[in-house]
C-alpha cells in the first residue's frame, strides 16, 4: 500500500479554482492507478475521476468533466486535481486513492488519504 496526504483544499467563491495535491509515499506509487472521490454532508462518497498509472488514460464522472483535470507526476510521487469553475455543489470531502486497479469502484481503492475540505460558496 502507499500512504496518502491530500492537500490545497479550501473556500473558494462560485466559478474559481483550486488544486488538490495527493503526495504519496512508497517506491511503487508509478505502479498504482490514482483516484479522486468526494463525499458531501449527508451524501455517500462519490467518484470524480481516475487515471492510469502512466497517466495516459484518465475517466472523469459526468459532473466535472469539462471542469476538472487530473494530472500525476511519477517522479514525484504527487497526483494533481485542476479544478475550475467551480459550483456550490462541488462542496465536498475530497480523497484520494490509491488502487492496483485501473477501476472507478471505489471498493477497489486500498489506499486513501485523509481528506481535504473543499468549500464552493454562492
């Protein structure tokens, strides 16, 4: 497994920007397919997308796509979320995960970070 730490959550007004940074530890994190979910209050946790581990094939949810960006860096062991145009309903929980896996199931991630707040107001 390699051990996650989220980071670059924040409050950020309706149509702005942030970047969630997803460092990770451990020799083998090349090895590991990269996930982003969300869970909002009262709300079941949720994907947003996914990317391979060499970074060339990434799947995003319906709702962010357009809007976020996944990117990853092997050599510093870091996986990146770009998100723009940011909405209210983007308030959320955001994780990270980590799987041996190239899925969208979330029951397939055995790694995960901590969590980042991330707050959209109107």
């Amino acid at each position: 497994q390699v051990q996650l730490v989220e980071s670059g959550g924040g409050l950020v007004q309706a149509g702005g920007s942030l970047r969630l940074s997803c460092a990770a530890s451990g020799r083998t994190f090349s090895s590991y397919a990269m996930g982003w979910f969300r869970q909002a209050p009262g709300k079941e946790r949720e994907f947003v997308v996914v990317i391979s581990p060499s970074g060339t094939i990434t799947e995003y949810a319906n709702s962010v796509k357009g809007r976020f960006t996944i990117s990853r860096d092997n050599a510093k062991n870091t996986v990146y979320l770009q998100m723009n145009s940011l909405r209210p309903e983007d308030t959320a929980v955001y994780y990270c995960a980590g799987s041996r896996r190239y899925t969208t199931n979330d029951a397939d991630f055995g790694s995960w970070g901590q969590g980042t707040q991330v707050t959209v107001s109107s």
